[in-house]
C-alpha cells in the first residue's frame, strides 16, 4: 500500500528494531533525559553525559529494582 | 468513581470478527485441541516434543486474543483516553512514557528468572502431563490474570506497591500480614535458589571457574561503564557476553590444569562462597557489581529463551518420560513428596502463578505504562513469555533418559556412594539405568558424576545440552553446552542473590527506621551492614541447612519455596478481588476470585499435610517425632541419616520448616479473614467504598493499544502524523 521503496522501508524498520534494543538495554536513558529535559526545562543547560550516567546508576543504589525467581 | 464507568462503553472497541478472522482462530483452536489431544491420548509411545509446543502457543493465543481481551475491556474498563501516571507525572525517569515493546523486555526481564527454569523439571518426576496442564491452564486463568490485575490497579494509583494497596484497601492487619508474607518469601527464595547453585557447582570445577569468573567480568564492565565510556551499555554487554563464552570454554580447560583444584569445592565451601559473596556484593555500590551483571542477564535471558524455543523446535527430540508416572498417585516421589494435588501446584509457582510477580507489577512497570490498554501485552503477554519458559524447562527434563532424570534428581543419601548403588536405587523405585550409562553421562559433559545432582539446574542445563548440540556441535560440543547452561541459570540466581538482598535490607531499614531515627537514612554505613548481615544471615542459615539436610534440601525446603510464593499470590489476588469488588465490579470479582479460591486451597492443604500429616515422608511433625523417638531409643542411624548428629540436624530442621509451614498458613487465613470482612461490607452499602483511585484526566498522548499496530491505528498514526508536519 505504501509507495515508498521497499528498501527504504527496511532501513526504517531496522532503524526502529536497534532502537528498541537500545532502549530495552537502557541506553538510551541519557536520550530520554535530554528529550525530557528540551521540553520541560528548556533555556536552562541539561546535565553532561558523564554526570548523568553517574546519577543514573547511583539512582539505584538507593531503590535495586526487583528480580523476581 | 465515575470516570470508571462513563467511558466504558464507548472505550470498548466491539468489532465482530470477519470471516477470515473467524478462520484463522477457528484453526488456531484446533490445532491446539490435536495437540492436547495428542498428549493426553498417547500411551506407550514415544511423541514429540513439538506436541508440547503446539498446545502451549496455541492455547496462549486463545488465552490472550479473547480472556485476556475480556479482562481488559469488560471487568477492568480499561480506557486509553485516560492519562497514565507515567504522562501525568512524567519526570523523565521513574515515570516516564515508555514505549510498549521496551518496557514488555523490560518486565519480562524483571519476572523471569530461574524459578522457571527449576520447578517444572521437579515436576517432571509425576510424568509430563501434570506439570504441563498446570503450567498453561493455571498461567492463562491465574497467573497470567493477577499479572495483569495488579499492574492495572498499581497504575491506577500512581504505581502504588501491593504491600501498600494491601494497607489502604484491606486494613493495618492485611498490610502487615502482606510484609511478613514478602518477607519470608525473600528469604526462603534466596536460600532455595542459592542451593540450586551449590548443587549445580559442587565439586565441578569447570562449573565453578565460570560463574566465579562473571565477578571478575561484571566488575571489569562496571568499571568500563563509570569511567571508561559511560553509557555504552550494548556495546559492555556485548564485550560481557564474549568474555562470558570465553570463560564458558576456558573452564574446561581450567578443569583439567593442576588450576582445577581450587575450583573443585565441597557444597560446604561453596555455601560459606556464596554467603560471602551475598554480603559483600549487597554492600557494594551497584555500578560495581549489580547493574553490569544485570545488563549481562538481560542479555543472555532474552538471548537464551529465543535460542531454546527455535533449537526445540528444530531439533524436535522425543519425550521419553511417561505422561504420568506412578508418583503422581502414590505421593511416594523421590524428588519432593506427596502426591499430586496440592503438591505440583506448590512446586510449579513461576510460570504458573507466581506471587513474586505482584510486586514488580506494582514496582517500576506501571510507572511506565503508556497507554492504559496496554496491560494485556505487558502483564498478560509477559506473564504467557514465562510460562513458555516453563513449559520449555519442562521439556528439557522430559526428554532426558527416565533413568538418568532419577538419577540426578534423587537425595544423594538415597543413592548411595557408587554408580551401582544408584542404578540399584533407580531401580528400587521402578526405573531402569545401568551404571554404565551414568558414567557414560557424566563424561559426555565433562563431569566427575550426574547423581544425586538435585535443584533442577543441571537437569535443565543436560536436558538443553541434547537440544543445543543437536544444532550445533553435535555430541562434542555437549560439554560445552552443559556449562553453558549452567552458567545461564547460576548468573540469574547471583544477580537475584544480590538484588534480593538488597530488596529485604530496604524492608528492614525502612522499617526499624520507624522506631529507631538513624536507620531511615538507607545510606547510613553501620546500618546497611547490620541489616545486609542480618538478611544473609537468614538465608544462609536455610541454605547451610538445606545443603547438610541428610533428607535432602530441595526435598525438603522446596515445598515451603512454593508454599511460600502461592501465599503472596494469595495476598495479590486478595487486593484484587476486593478492589473489584469495591469499585462496584462485583459481578466480574469471580475473575480473581476463582483463583484465589484455588490458590487458597492449594496452599492450605499442602500446609495441612505438612504440619499434619501422620506419614513421615510428608509431615515435618511426623517426621520430627520419628527422629525423636528413634534417638530417645538409642538407635543411630535411620533412613538417611547415617549417625547420631545427622538424626539432630534432622529434629531441627524438621521443627524450624514445620513452625514456618504453620506461619504461612496462618497469614494466608489472617488475609483471607480480613479480606472477607471488607467485601461483606462493600456488598452491604450501596454506593462504592472509597478507594485511593487517581481521577480521571484525558490524555495528550497516542499510542497502540497492543503489540502490533491495527490497520486502523495504523492510518490514525499517519493521520496525526500529517497534522503534526502541517503544523
């Protein structure tokens, strides 16, 4: 039904599949942060990456996230 | 309160099925009804294991497509104009929009484990029926429901935690039975697990040089995460992965190297290991440790499960235990005891019904919902993603050697120190394995010997073994496999020994913090040790026990595991029916109230017979008095227990399983009592109890309601899509 090429339509589904894994991986956290950051806050400065990442996974010192059996 | 009723009807999308709709699920139904037909009608003959596959995915998808469907839309009024907690509150972290088939790996990570993997290849010992017909009927009525119920009604408060709900909605008594309940399921899953461990790792030097080396491989990626390059968490977990099969194929290198003896320990050793490890690891900052081993079992979770599925599939090996056995009636199995009803619904929890799974549905998941329709893919459909797990461990158990499944899964004291003394064992119990064969085994994986190798995990990991390397490696790659296996399943179990500590620290301090000011700070050094240790002492004193049991540890503490976990569903079905029955669902509470009712009578009468069954087998008190009785006569020896001391570990671990048999019963009915009272009240009056419900408020947001796009939210995307551009 689309009239986009069929490889064009690949690309993009691909594009979408890597996405997903980074997101399941957590990669994309910083991503999500600056997005967030863009809308809500915007004109004030977003933390670096760095910083970021080291809050990130500090964060869960203080709540581990359940595993179940 | 109205904002659940007056979008109900308009919310519900009611499209008949087309004709082609109607086809395609006219034969989903019957190839899952050839597929029961098949299992349930053969005898005496070999079948496939496809068979078991067909009838699973088949009745998933009638479960899914219509059950789940009717849960969502009819009793739970799901409404995808309403805004989630998650675009409400969106901060960008805890509550944040989270897109669908992310936060389904996401959860499916969170709940899928080794549990999974463990109970169903114990519950092969009554052949493959039982623990297939609970595995996909309880997951599709129970477990896959309160999944899903819980999530919806945590989102719905702003992803309040089941201990709270319990609190708020049944009363102080509930919510305090409610913590007690989470707690001693912790412990006892931490002790269980980590004896699965032990079990697997004892005396096996390969085993044991990979698993000790993922700490050196998880700090490595920690460090390369904190300073390194931060963030690049695909990439650390690809290079964790390569190292992980390094070490995989490495460890039999190790094992036959004069390096081999330090990694060849008695369970004892790998006891005080594991309890050192447990301490220290929970102490330690998470980037270290816990959140790079956690990015590496996501990785090898989601990996392994797909691998499994499509090399079953492919290899399509024959079941070669019965579809009962005579365990099953007589209650006389040497792998856990009692007979069928309750015991294989207390050992079959994860995949089934398992009530762990209420807390990460009201943790971290319904913070991150999307679009409330939503739940059905993600409690529901992660909930089926488990059971399948199941359902595969089942098959890896089913398609061993009969024989050699006994074998292994016998206590060690019943089989005696040499292979002929097992073979004579297995064959005290009706089946047939020469001694040549157990040898035969053990050399095909590398190991010095398979008896009496209890906890499910080397079953599993022999069972995938055949499977793995009839794809790939043929019968020289068995060994590898085998540790492969292993591996995948001891990685889970270090991650959750961590995690769950951590997790019942947190309960302690929070609570202590309560009357004691200083302990409230989770940071506070002298207070996170005192309470790490304190955890660990628990778990360890149940695994140090349960490794020295002369009956058997899995034997005997794997029954109150799952007792134990059946009375956390208990309180989460519980929360849901009254919530049901409180927001003027009543006449739907029967959705969570059928279950309930089961799962109560399951777990009161495996209590029962624990506590009070006179044949000593079952009975922690029968058997208690037996040993008693034996040492006031002055005997010195009985049944396993070879001398004097091994008869007093017997009295007392008898007592301590016995008393907490009775505790768990006596919370189930505390919670049961107190449920009972508030839904005779909410029945009496006419309008709906208050509940804690959020208000409705509309949503901005658009998504799909499932997995895939419909044809129609395909054009409405494509729609908004334009007027986005336009504007």
């Amino acid at each position: 039904m689309s009239t986009r090429p069929l490889a064009a339509r690949l690309r993009a589904t691909l594009r979408a599949a890597w996405r997903i894994t980074r997101e399941i991986a957590g990669e994309r956290a910083y991503e999500i942060y600056l997005e967030h950051h863009a809308e809500h806050h915007p004109g004030t400065p977003p933390m670096g990456e760095r910083e970021f990442w080291r809050r990130h996974t500090d964060a869960r010192d203080a709540r581990p996230g359940e595993r179940c059996c | 309160m109205s904002s659940q009723t007056d979008s109900a009807d308009t919310a519900t999308p009611r499209r008949r099925l087309n004709i082609g709709q109607i086809l395609i699920w006219t034969a989903v139904a019957v190839i899952g009804a050839v597929a029961w037909g098949v299992l349930a009608l053969s005898r005496g003959e070999e079948i496939s294991a496809a068979w078991l596959i067909f009838a699973a995915l088949a009745s998933y998808a009638i479960g899914y497509r219509f059950y789940s469907r009717f849960i969502a839309y009819r009793v739970l009024r799901v409404d995808a104009r309403r805004a989630t907690p998650a675009e409400r509150l969106n901060n960008g972290t805890d509550f944040h929009p989270t897109d669908r088939r992310v936060l389904f790996g996401h959860h499916f990570a969170a709940i899928a484990g080794a549990g999974p993997l463990v109970g169903p290849v114990l519950a092969a010992q009554m052949g493959y029926l039982p623990g297939t017909l609970w595995i996909i009927i309880g997951v599709i009525f129970a477990g896959a429901v309160q999944d899903m119920v819980v999530l919806f009604f945590s989102m719905r408060r702003n992803g309040k935690s089941l201990g709270q709900m319990a609190r708020e909605e049944i009363g102080p008594v509930g919510g305090i039975a409610a913590l007690i309940a989470v707690l001693a399921i912790m412990v006892i899953l931490l002790a269980v697990l980590a004896m699965v461990v032990v079990n697997a790792l004892a005396d096996s030097p390969w085993g044991t040089f990979s698993i000790a080396m993922t700490i050196p491989i998880a700090l490595f990626m920690g460090f390369y995460l904190r300073y390194l390059r931060p963030g690049r968490v695909v990439e650390v977990s690809l290079i964790g992965v390569v190292l992980l099969l390094a070490a995989i194929a490495g460890g039999g290198w190790v094992a036959e190297s004069p390096l081999g003896d330090a990694f060849l320990l008695s369970p004892n050793q790998l006891t005080l290991a594991l309890v050192i490890y447990g301490f220290v690891a929970s102490v330690l900052p998470v980037w270290m440790l816990l959140a790079p081993r956690d990015y590496l079992s996501t990785f090898m979770k989601i990996g392994v499960v797909v691998l499994l599925a499509v090399s079953i599939v492919v290899a399509n090996p024959a079941l070669q235990l019965p579809d009962f056995t005579a365990f099953a009636f007589n209650g006389e199995g040497p792998v856990f005891a009692g007979s069928l009803f309750p015991f294989v619904f207390i050992t079959i929890a994860c995949g089934a019904l398992s009530g762990f799974h209420a807390l990460i549905s009201s943790g971290t998941t319904p913070k991150l919902i999307e679009k409330e329709p939503q739940i059905r893919v993600i409690g529901y459909g992660s909930m089926l993603t488990e059971s399948f797990v199941a359902v595969m461990a089942l098959i890896t158990a089913c398609i061993l050697d009969p024989g050699v499944y006994f074998a292994m899964n016998m206590p060690a004291t019943m089989l005696g120190d040499t292979l002929q003394s097992a073979s004579a064992a297995v064959a005290g119990i009706g089946f047939q394995v020469s001694p040549e064969t157990l040898a035969a085994t053990a050399a095909s994986i590398e190991e010095s010997t398979i008896t009496g190798r209890t906890g499910g995990a080397p079953t599993f990991a022999l069972g995938a073994a055949e499977i793995f390397s009839a794809l790939f490696g043929g019968p020289a790659a068995m060994a590898f496999w085998y540790h492969f296996a292993v591996m995948f399943e001891a990685l889970f179990i270090l991650t959750t020994v961590d995690a769950g500590t951590r997790v019942g620290r947190f309960m302690i301090q929070d609570t202590v913090g309560n009357f004691w000011k200083p302990m409230k700070d989770v940071s506070w050094k002298p207070g996170l040790w005192m309470t790490s240790a304190l955890i660990v002492a628990a778990w360890g004193y149940f695994l140090w026990a349960g490794v020295n049991d002369p009956l058997g540890g899995i034997n005997q503490l794997f029954p109150l595991f799952g007792i134990a976990n059946q009375l956390l569903a208990a309180v989460a079905l519980a929360v849901c029916t009254t919530l049901l029955i409180k927001s003027g669902r009543a006449k739907y509470a029967w959705v969570t109230l059928v279950p309930l009712a089961w799962d109560a009578v399951v777990t009161l009468t495996a209590s029962w017979q624990k506590v009070f069954s006179p044949d000593p087998t079952i009975g922690f008190f029968a058997q208690r008095q037996q040993y008693v009785e034996a040492l006031a006569a002055g005997e010195t020896s009985l049944g396993p227990a070879g001398d004097v001391d091994a008869m007093r570990q017997v009295v007392v671990n008898t007592t301590v399983d016995g008393i907490l048999s009775v505790l768990f019963a006596v919370l189930i009915i505390i919670i049961l009592a107190d449920a009972v009272r508030v839904w005779i009240k909410a029945l009496r009056v006419r309008e709906p109890l208050p509940s804690a419900e959020h208000p409705f408020e509309p949503s901005k947001l658009w998504a799909p309601a499932g997995l895939i796009p419909t044809r129609e939210e395909r054009a409405e995307r494509a729609e908004r899509e334009k007027e986005t551009a336009g504007a």
